[in-house]
C-alpha cells in the first residue's frame, strides 16, 4: 500500500516505523529536514520536506497514485486542508486526519465528503480518556479493549497470590465458573509469552488476558485477583487536553474528581468549564498540597501532564503517600514496561493507541478494530468473516481446523447479537466477528491472508 504521512511528530513517526515493516510503501512529509534525517536513517522511507497542506508538496510526496493519506501534524487546519486537497486533485480513496479541538469534534457533519472530506478522524486525546475511563470501570485491570460495539472485552490483568486460580491449570476455570464462558488469550511470564494451554498453570505476577462478554469481566477478574473496591474518589495532574477531557466525563459519571494544574490561568479557566470538579492550581508533585488535599483517601490518582518524568514522578510520590492505585501518561513507550508494576500501577502511551485506532483502517482482509499491545510487538484484532468454506480459510471450519500462525489464538466470536467463545469445536459461519491475540505481529500478514476471500467468492 502507497502511503503518505504527513507529520514527523511523535505520532507520525510511530507510524512510520510501525507500517515500513509491514511491506508498505511510505513517504514521510515535514517542515523539519533534521527530524526528517532521522527517520530516513533508521527506516526504508522515503521523506519530502515542505509544508502538508501545499498542492507541489502532495504531488512531490506521490499524492497522484497514493491509496492513502495520514494526516497527523499538531494543526488541526494544516491536516483538514491537505485532506482537501489530496480529494480535489489527486481523488485519494483513503483520508485519515488527526484532529484535537473539540469545536471541530463537536460538528461532525463538517466532515463530509461535500464539505471537508475526511474518511476518518483520529483523535489521541480522545482514544486516551476512553482508555482510562475503562481502567477506572474496572479497578485492578491493566488494560480493557472493546470488541464488537463493546459487546465482548479482553482485559489484561496481573495474577496475584490468593487468587482461586492462581497455582491452577487453565482448564480448571470451567469447574470454577460453570455458568460463565471464558477464554485466555494469552499469558505473559517475566515480559514472556508462554502459550495459554489447558495444562498452563497460573503463577502469580503472569499478566493474563482474557476475552469474556462484557457483562462477565469482573467475575472472571475475580478468579485471578481480589477485587478492588469500586472507584469513588480520583485525582487527575494535568488540566490539558486529556485531563479536562477526562474530567468532564467523570463528573457526569457521578465520580468526586479533583484536577491540580500548575498554571494559573488555566486552572481558572478550566474551573469555568466544570461544573463538580475541584480545580486547584499547584505541584501535582507538591507533598504538602497532596496531603492537604487527603491523597491517601484518593482511589485513583492519574498523571497526565505533557512531562514524563513529572508524570511519573508525581504517581510515585501519590502511591507513597497512599493513593490506592496511580496511573501515568508515558509518551515514552520504552518507559512503560520499565515502569508499569515496579513503580505505577499502569503505565499508557498515546502513540501506543493511536497506532492501534489507525491500523485498523490499514490492515488487509476486512478489519474491524486493532489494538497495538507490549509495545507495539502484539496485537489485538477484530476481523470480519467472508465467504463460503471453498473461498475461505475460515469460514465454515472449526477452531481446530483453522492453521493458525504461531502464537496466534481466536479467543471469542460476535455473530449477531450473540457473545461466542472461541472453544476447538466452534465453526466460523459467513459475517462472524473473530477476535484474534497475535503474540508475535511478524505474523500479522499471514493472519490478514486468513481473512480474504478467494477469487472463486463473487
């Protein structure tokens, strides 16, 4: 696939690295020839330098036969014109723009194809509050990926000592919930992937994922872990974009929410657009101010200031001083293993994310949802099934049938309305929704292949 980047920034060039070995044929637009350098050096890219939005520096970038646009500069206009324009000149099929005021969000009958057409939005701040709010929904969980409309989830949580299954085979989670379906998609063991068989026993401190009906998560958490107590009181660092995003949802969810910001004037104006939040103006990182403000009550506290190390520090010092569990915005993604577990509690990278929300529209064979996981290394997938048993290699098979790439599991099926757990004697029937674990994205290629429909299907 002939893709443009427009955008050599955190995002942009997580992209590139991600899509250039993938067989993609990448050009890589910026202002920026030093940054731009950088990227060449290290990936098989091409790079035009000059401004996204000028008709000659679409056409240098190859906008005459691209398949695809990704516009994902810091400037919302900047990525809505190139847009524009790669429509009117060049008829680009595929139009991603990464757009991050809400006055643009708010209206999304500007992005038509009469008026400003975009075929996707992607918004990061965005992607990152759902992320976090579904965290905060379920308490002990390192991470929580929607499937399927949010009909079917696959949690990623740490096993701990005292959990009924922990010391346990796999197979023995039918015997402990016999009225609730569940399937492990995959275990990691010291940063490892051990293969989730039936004989697989549970060790304490695994990072288990799991797929279940939504409505059967926490039970499922259950037999891994000790609940922790349902979320009352949270505390957010930061009052950009992310954290009055995040705020703002809160309160209407009926949370006691306090937001700390070091500017002053943002504070005040932030305090003007809420309605039920605290907003206090200082140091997230401030001993003093966290213990006036009763830190060691706070069920949550999360970090999501545009500084790392001020994030990651101000967590710290909260779960020191007793917050019950924190949380961390790490644009960094090495950081985040380093840090998740030993340090914080959970760790999130927004490039992480936003990848995953754009692989979607970029994977072959019809794919509805990604998630990039443990760094961008596996991947969560939701792909639709077509055809007939002659022009699939899915449909119509069992579990057992179906050669899987290594380290590749189906853990659950949405067919209709229905929640279908990936057991061996399941058949795949024509439009099922199967959710895939790939451990190893290597393999990603071979699993699209799955997925599309021979020549013989009409």
């Amino acid at each position: 696939m002939k893709i443009i980047i427009l955008g050599s920034g955190q995002v942009g060039g997580s992209i590139a690295e991600t899509l250039a070995g993938e067989a993609n044929d990448i050009t890589m637009v910026d202002t920026d020839p030093v940054v731009l350098r950088r990227l060449q050096d290290r990936l098989d890219i091409r790079t035009v330098v000059g401004s996204a939005s000028h008709p000659s520096v679409l056409a240098q970038a190859g906008g005459e036969d691209a398949d695809m646009i990704l516009a994902v500069t810091l400037d919302d206009e900047v990525n809505m014109v190139a847009c524009q324009i790669a429509y009117t000149l060049f008829h680009t099929p595929t139009k991603i723009a990464r757009i991050r005021s809400s006055d643009y969000l708010d209206h999304p009958e500007i992005f038509m194809q009469e008026a400003i057409p975009i075929d996707v939005i992607i918004s990061p701040e965005q992607i990152i509050t759902d992320q976090i709010l579904r965290l905060i929904e379920h308490p002990g969980s390192l991470q929580v990926l929607d499937f399927a409309n949010g009909r079917i989830q696959m949690v990623g949580i740490r096993a701990y000592y005292g959990g009924p299954l922990v010391g346990h085979e796999l197979r023995e989670l039918r015997e402990h919930m016999p009225r609730i379906d569940t399937r492990v998609a995959a275990i990691y063991r010291r940063d490892r992937a051990i293969p989730p068989e039936g004989h697989t026993v549970i060790e304490a401190d695994d990072e288990v994922f799991f797929v279940a009906a939504s409505k059967h998560i926490r039970a499922v958490m259950s037999e891994l872990r000790k609940l922790d107590k349902p979320v009352k009181r949270i505390m957010l660092a930061g009052a950009g974009n992310i954290g009055l995003r995040l705020a703002t949802e809160l309160e209407q969810k009926k949370y006691s929410v306090k937001l700390i910001d070091h500017n002053a004037e943002r504070a005040v104006r932030v305090s003007e657009e809420l309605h039920k939040t605290i907003v206090l103006h200082g140091d997230a990182a401030d001993s003093e101010l966290l213990q006036n403000e009763n830190i060691d009550d706070i069920d949550v506290f999360c970090a999501l200031t545009n500084d790392d190390e001020a994030n990651i520090l101000s967590a710290m010092l909260a779960k020191r001083m007793g917050a019950r569990r924190v949380m961390a915005l790490v644009n960094r993604v090495d950081y985040v293993d380093l840090i998740q577990s030993d340090v914080l509690d959970v760790a999130f990278s927004p490039k992480q994310a936003t990848i995953g929300s754009l692989l979607a529209h970029i994977r072959r064979g019809d794919v509805v949802a990604v998630h990039s996981l443990r760094r961008g290394a596996a991947e969560a997938i939701e792909a639709i099934a077509h055809g007939d048993r002659s022009s699939s290699q899915v449909v119509g098979r069992s579990i057992s049938e179906i050669k899987l790439p290594p380290g590749t599991n189906i853990g659950a099926l949405v067919r209709g309305n229905d929640v279908l757990i990936a057991h061996h004697d399941v058949v795949i029937e024509p439009e099922d929704h199967v959710i895939l674990f790939v451990v190893d994205k290597r393999h990603i290629s071979e699993v699209e292949k799955l997925f599309q429909v021979g020549v013989t299907f009409v």
